[in-house]
C-alpha cells in the first residue's frame, strides 16, 4: 500500500531534536521532581517567578538543530506539571505569567518553520495542575467532563493559533483508557484542525507512528516509527548528570535506525533561562559533522533487511547499496561473511578511499583499509553490489540453535 503524503517526509525525516523545558529546568533535576519530592502545587507554582528564559533565542536552537543533521523538533507545549509555554486563554498557568513574560512556545514554532524544520507539539495529557486531574475522577462525572472540555480547549489552542504544526506528541495517558480518552474523537477533531498532522500512538490509539522510548527497536514493516532517547541520562535540565551519550554512541543509533527505517528523536533539557547546555550543543554538532561526511549512510538508505550478523556494527542499505558502520574497526582487513550478490565497488564512504575486494569461499573479502580508523567518530564502508544484499547464513555452525531469529 502506497504511503499516504502526509506521512512521507516523516518517513525520511531520520534525526530530530526533542526538547523538554518547563518550571522543572528551574529545579533541575529532571521533569518528574514534583511528582518524586512530593511538592505541593502552591510551592512548586511558585516557580515560574524564576522561570525567565532570559537568554531564550529559539532561532540559535533552530541553527543548533540544523548544524546537527536534523530534519524535525519537538517541545514540550506542557508536561505533567501543567505549565503551559504557550499563551493559552484556558490555562493562567502560563509562560506569559511567569517570569519569562513571552509565549515561548510561539516563538518556538516560528523560528524552527523559518529554519525549514518541521515543527512537533509535545503535549502532555496528565496534569498535575489540573485540580480535576490531580484529584482523579473517582466517578465524579463533572470533573471527567470538565477535564475533557480542558483538554480539547488547550490542544485546540496549541493546533489553530500558531500555523501549521507538523507533529503532535502525546504522553502521559496512564491511569485512562484511550476509551476514556475519547481519543479516537478528540484525534477527529484535530485532524480537521490540522489534515496533515501526524500523531503518534501515546493516546492509546495507534495512530501514525510507534514511540520505543531509550531504545532502538523497529516496529513491522510498514509501520513508523520513532525512538526517543535522552543525551544525558535525563529529559528535563539536569546539571549534575554529565553522563552524556559520546557522537559515536549517537552516530551508532541512528545507523541502527536507519537499517529499520525508523527515526532517531533525540532529547536535550535546555536551562529555566533557556540555554541548552553546552555538552549538549557540542555533541550535537560532532554528530552533525559525521553527518556531513557520511550523512548518505543514515538519510538514503533505509530499505529493510536482515543483514544484522556481524562483527563490526549496523548495516543499512539503498537498493543494491550496503553501508557498513563500523563501530568495531579491525584495522587492514575487513571480512563480511555470506554475502551473496557480487562486490562492483567498495570505498570509505567520506574519503571515497576505493577498497580492494577478493572472494574466498563464503568470504568477501576487503582490504586496503587504513590501520586507524579514517572517521573519529565511526568510518562506514559503502558497498555497491550487483543485486539486492542477500545473506547467506546457512553455514553459521549452530545458526538455527543460537540465532532462530535469524531463520524465522
Ligand atoms: C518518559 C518520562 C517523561 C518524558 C517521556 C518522553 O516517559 O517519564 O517525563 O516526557 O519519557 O518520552
């Protein structure tokens, strides 16, 4: 079945970046620190006096995103604690209220459509503000109504006050049942608001795409899909983790992503003055540099296949193109096993460095590689065959014990 328009620059999109930002970067210690130090609403409200995005520019952020590679953002327009970034009519508790004073959100939007990257709402469907919310419905039959027509007014804001939105991201459904939800009509709705947006599955529909969230999994043929994973080990702005993923670990996941044809959404946690951190920023553009050399691999090559039997890292592939990411170099000498279909050229992908290919038995053989890896970050090896990459596992010693996936 062809894929319907709408959805065919997700398809292709690959990498974007995932924003998490509220009165919680004030905190920082991650978005959930309400909910896990048990706070009040009274105290932690009081937060957004702090909150004041005094060095906010989301047109650096834009170029930020650009440098690095990516086609696409998403921003939380409110997470869980309720706080709207936007200038919402329904909810006081707002950025034009806090300290910031500035429909952050708006600005957002516009500077990221003017940088030519798709633009995503990240909206969160629990609300620890919302007194109906924060209270359960416990058969309370006016709260529930009241807290659906609250949430249709705010998403109605968020998708017909500020232009064409690309992207909604729900989160949060937990406690509810997409029946409860009315997901199914309130989806209806905003699809009239907005006909060509795309919405992922965290309403408890399944909608446009599937959400893997810390992990790399490719959902079945046919289905999109789209990995979320932090930089550090949080979404929220968090000072004190400075474990962050190295650009190889990065570059890693999005070869991985690529060989499922999926996307690679990729979080930062920018400052309550709106800075992303400058770990963050440097990452991100070491990734957008081996982008820039080996961007081939990760954009234009996302066909399916099942070449994952290995011992250097992922493999994706274009038509009769293999790429190899080399995440373990072996220096000289590298050896696929079980390739079918014939080499007609093998080279490094960002230096064009041709290689020499020889066959022995089961065995296509390339050398010539430089003895350190070429790439700092990841060298990938582009193949061209004469047909569709095939494999050959049949002579695996133990395949079909160790490796059923492999045969099914
Ligand atoms: C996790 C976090 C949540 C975050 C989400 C992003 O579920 O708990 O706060 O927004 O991941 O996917």
């Amino acid at each position: 079945m062809m894929m319907p328009e709408r959805l065919q620059w997700f398809a292709q999109a690959r990498y974007g970046l995932f924003m998490h930002w509220g009165l919680y970067s004030v905190l920082g210690r991650g978005e959930w620190v309400f909910n896990r130090e048990r706070w009040e609403m009274t105290d932690y409200a009081k937060l957004a006096d702090q909150f004041n995005a005094e060095h906010y520019d989301p047109k650096t952020w834009a170029m930020l995103a650009r440098g690095a590679g990516m086609r696409y953002a998403v921003l939380t327009s409110k997470h869980h604690e309720g706080f709207c970034l936007w200038d919402s009519k329904t909810c006081t508790f707002n950025a034009t209220n806090s300290a910031a004073k500035r429909d952050l959100f708006g600005e957002y939007v516009q500077a990221f459509r003017d940088a030519g990257l798709k633009v995503g709402v990240y909206y969160s469907l629990g609300d620890w503000y919302n007194p109906d919310w924060a209270r359960g419905f416990q058969g309370d039959e006016a709260a529930y109504q009241r807290f659906m027509d609250y949430t249709r007014a705010l998403l109605t804001e968020l998708l017909t006050d500020y232009g064409k939105i690309d992207i909604l991201w729900y989160d949060l459904p937990q406690c509810y049942t997409a029946l409860q939800w009315q997901a199914v009509d309130l989806n209806h709705m905003l699809r009239n608001l907005q006909p060509d947006i795309i919405i992922n599955n965290r309403a408890y529909t399944s909608e446009d795409f599937g959400t893997p969230e810390q992990h790399v999994t490719a959902a079945p043929v046919g289905r999109l899909w789209e990995s979320c994973m932090t930089l550090n080990g949080h979404w929220g702005y968090s000072p004190y983790d400075t474990e962050y993923k190295s650009p190889k670990d990065i570059a890693v996941n999005l070869a991985t992503v690529a060989s499922g044809g999926g996307n690679l959404l990729l979080n930062v946690g920018p400052d309550p003055q709106g800075r992303i951190p400058d770990q963050a920023q440097q990452i991100l553009s070491q990734v957008g540099d081996w982008l820039k050399r080996n961007g081939e691999s990760i954009y234009d090559a996302s066909d399916r296949h099942s070449l994952s039997f290995n011992l250097w890292g992922p493999v994706s592939v274009q038509g009769n193109h293999l790429y190899l990411h080399l995440q373990n170099y072996w220096g000289n000498e590298l050896i696929v096993g079980g390739l079918i279909p014939n080499v007609l050229e093998a080279k490094v992908l960002s230096t064009g460095q041709p290689l020499t290919v020889t066959r022995r038995n089961h065995q296509t053989i390339l050398t010539d590689l430089p003895a350190q890896s070429p790439d700092d970050i990841m060298t990938v090896i582009k193949l061209t065959l004469d047909a569709k990459p095939e494999h050959d596992i049949s002579r695996v010693i133990g395949a079909a014990d160790i490796f059923p996936q492999l045969i099914n």
